[in-house]
C-alpha cells in the first residue's frame, strides 16, 4: 500500500483534531500565539496607512451581515474582513515568527476569528483550528525558509497561505477529501517576492494581509465544491515544493545549519505527538526578527555588567551567516553587509549598548526624549566604529553570541539562545506589559485582553474578542 501523499496526511490528520486532543502546552502556546495577534491589532488601529486600508475594505467589500473588522466594529466580506483585519495585525511589526522569514499570527489568527464568527465557532474551535493551520504551515516551511528565499520569494505569504487554508477548512468542518482540495488550491494561490524591500518598494507591506485572504479563499472554493484539488499539490513533479523550493527532491540551496538534503517524508513525522508551533517566537521590537536576541542580549550585558559605552573598544556579534545576508545569500538586501545602517543589526546593538535598550512597540523610549529612529547622534558614531559582525556557519539562527572588549581590555561575552524567545502564555503577558504606555485605553485595557485571551477556551464565541478589540 503507497504512502499517502504529504497533502492527504495533513488532511486526514487536521480533519479528525480535536481540542481533547490537545496538550495544556500547545493550548496555552495557541493562546499566547493569539495575545500577541490582538495586541498587534490595538497598535494596528493606531496605523494611517492601517486606517486607510480598513477604509478601502469597506468601501469595497462592507456587508452588513459579513465578518468584524476587529478594532474597528465595521463589517465586510468574509475574505475583505481578513484582509482588513490581517493589515491591522500587521501594521505594528508586532509578530511571531517560526525560524526565519516567516509570520504566521498576521495572517491565521485573523483568518480564524473572521471564520469563527461566521461559522459560528466557540474558543476550543478556534485553538482547534490554529493549532492545525500553525502545525500544518511550520512543519511545511521549518526546512525549506532558504531555499524558498533563495528563489526570490518571501517565505511568509507563501506558508502562511496553506496555514490560513486549513485553519478555514477546520472552521468550516471539512472532512479529509475537502481539506485536501483546500490545500491544492491554497498552493495555487501562495505568492509574494523579495524584490520589493530589495529596490525600495513596499509591497510586503500587503503580503500577509493578501496571503489570509487567499487562504479564506481557499476554503470558499472548496466548499463550493467547484474544484478537485491535486493529490500532490505538494510534493508532485510540478507543484508547491518544485515552484518555491526549486525541486520536489528535498535538495536544499541553503540550510541554516546542517546537510543540503532532507527527507520530504519527514515532514509528517511524528505529526499530532510533537508540535513545531510550540517554538515559535515573539517580536517585541519593530524590526527583523534575528535583530530581537541581539538587542536583549545587548541591553543584558550592559545591565549586568555597568558597561559604559564611552569605554567600549569594539562589540563582535556572531550570528548565524544567512542573518547576515538578509533575506538570501541570493539576494542580500546590501552586498557590503559590514556597512552599519540604521535600521539593521548594528545600529540596534548600538542603541542598546548606549542606551541601554531599544523601545518596544508602544513601550517606553530609550535615549533622548522625542528622537526619532536613526537621530541619536552617539548611537550613529558608535555603529559606525565599533561593531563587527561575525557570520558563522554552524551557529543556530536567532542564537548570537555577543563579546564586548573594552579599551581596559576587560572582556564580557554572553549567549542568547533561541529558546530563550518559546515564551509561554504568562512570560508573554508579562512582557508585553512594556507597551501599556502606548496601548489604546491604557492598562484597564491590556489587562481585559488579557484575560479574555488567557480563558479563550471558555468562550462561547467570538463576541468577546470583538468587544474587547474595537474601541467603545
């Protein structure tokens, strides 16, 4: 009897979860995964450009019995409100991340509130759900990042398409056969280029707004019943993997760490019993999410220590080297990569070497009051002359090693490895209290989210959410 293709395992796998099968671990990770989301929409709201999208999505697709625009309370197409509610999640650059290069939250977690009210689903489904389209597109992408990124596309919408896929399917209870044409017309569907943040355009600014509507869209057609889906949209000669990796043979153009060759049959493995969603991380810092360690790290080795940055010699910041050539080896953003820009690693490793940090979304500032990014004069001078960065070949990504030497020759060194950033619900919630300040309705606020978040569960719907999203 033939292995079932990749496709169909997911499906028959998705088809039949069911919350009871769920550990308290990936249900308190789910619902930190969704925290984060609805945190990102409060600042969202807070967005010109956010607003103006919204606007458009109204304008365009408003239907008075369609699905909530969450901080807004207007209602569009079930497909324009995920659109709509993907850009506000977006907007603040607050979001998760699994590896590199990819953000699931901006585009399941709207795609499943969006499906969760028009179908008339409680908490247990909508964590369910997630949990499905998380697992699903993490375990599709884990290996893959490089190379996808190596041909040109973002990895982001393109995985993130099959995950907001299957979280609609599972919403709108499909069985395995229509799961699996939900996914071949999700592989269809999955777009996005580099070429963008490469030569000055802003297009990713609607990747994962675009890639949730795709994959609601996904599930619309195949409930109409309309298409058969291919059962190797995935893994056949001419499908997912050979489009966006560059072959159907798990040969890899780059890895982060490890061989160039790996086993598309172990994308499955152990699926249902072991969880990859459960090391995804959080972004507190408005900036890529490899530069996130490095500024806690940073901000940590000055705090424990009394480094004064007038006393530095030099700051060496070893880092996996494909961070180094963001987004691809391909395709770096910059060929002379050891030039200090603001806005990369070396200016925030700067500004938290002499400020001692860098300011989360909505949080507090750090250094002179009212700078804005790339104006702090001491923090430009000191990314200009002392700070090298180290690419290393067999270092895990987002795991830097830091070693400050001073003019002394005193040496202080530190390692922040990528668990660090696995948070769980509380630790989340705990962090997450730096950007009350800039928070809508301020702490009383936060703080309902909050547990309206951590009882997910328990909610009948998603009124709650509605409510405690959109501004009374």
């Amino acid at each position: 009897m033939s292995t079932p293709s990749i496709s169909r395992q997911f499906a028959r796998w998705a088809a039949g979860l069911r919350y009871e099968d769920l550990s308290p671990a990936v249900v308190d990770k789910v619902k930190a995964l969704v925290l984060h989301g609805l945190t990102s929409v409060a600042f969202g709201t807070l967005n010109a450009h956010s607003r103006e999208v919204v606007d458009l999505a109204i304008a365009e697709e408003g239907k008075a019995d369609g699905a909530t625009v969450l901080g807004d309370g207007r209602k569009a197409t079930r497909v324009g409100a995920a659109f709509a509610n993907a850009e506000l999640m977006h907007a603040s650059l607050l979001w998760d991340s699994y590896r590199m290069l990819t953000h699931p939250g901006p585009v399941l977690i709207p795609t499943a509130m969006v499906n969760a009210e028009l179908e008339g689903k409680n908490g247990r489904d909508i964590i369910t759900a997630l949990t499905a389209g998380y697992e699903f597109s993490c375990r599709l992408c884990d290996k893959f990042i490089p190379s996808t990124a190596a041909r040109g596309f973002r990895p982001s919408p393109i995985y993130a398409t099959m995950g907001a896929a299957m979280v609609t399917g599972k919403l709108m209870g499909f069985d395995e056969n229509r799961l699996v044409a939900t996914i071949a017309l999700a592989a269809n569907f999955a777009s996005g280029l580099n070429e963008g943040p490469r030569s000055g355009g802003d297009e990713l600014a609607i990747h994962e707004p675009q890639a949730a509507r795709n994959g609601v869209f996904a599930g619309l057609m195949a409930r109409a019943g309309h298409v058969k889906g291919s059962e190797q949209s995935i893994e056949g000669e001419a499908g997912f993997y050979n489009a966006f990796t560059g072959n159907n043979k798990g040969q890899l153009t780059y890895a982060f760490t490890g061989p160039l060759q790996f086993d598309l049959s172990a994308i499955t493995h152990g699926l249902g019993q072991e969880y990859k969603l459960l090391t995804a991380m959080f972004r507190m810092y408005p900036c890529p999410g490899y530069n996130q360690a490095v500024i806690n790290l940073m901000a940590e080795l000055k705090s424990q220590h009394s480094i004064n940055a007038d006393e530095i010699a030099n700051v060496a910041i070893h880092m996996n080297w494909i961070e180094t050539l963001y987004p691809s080896p391909e395709f770096p953003l910059y060929e002379d990569w050891q030039k200090a820009r603001v806005g990369e690693t070396k200016y925030f490793a700067a500004h938290a070497a002499v400020n001692g940090g860098v300011p989360v979304v909505g949080g507090r500032t750090f250094g002179p009051t009212g700078k804005q990014l790339g104006s702090d004069q001491r923090v430009l001078d000191f990314m200009d002359k002392h700070i090298t960065l180290v690419p290393e070949k067999d270092r895990h990504m987002f795991s830097p090693a830091i070693h400050v030497t001073m003019q002394n020759g005193t040496r202080h060194s530190g390692e922040y490895p990528y668990s660090r950033m696995e948070w769980d619900f509380q630790t989340l919630a705990d962090n997450l209290q730096a950007c009350v300040p800039g928070y809508p309705g301020g702490q009383t606020s936060f703080d309902k989210l909050i547990e309206i978040t951590r009882q997910l569960d328990t909610l009948k719907s998603v009124v709650p959410i509605i409510e405690a999203t959109t501004p009374k």
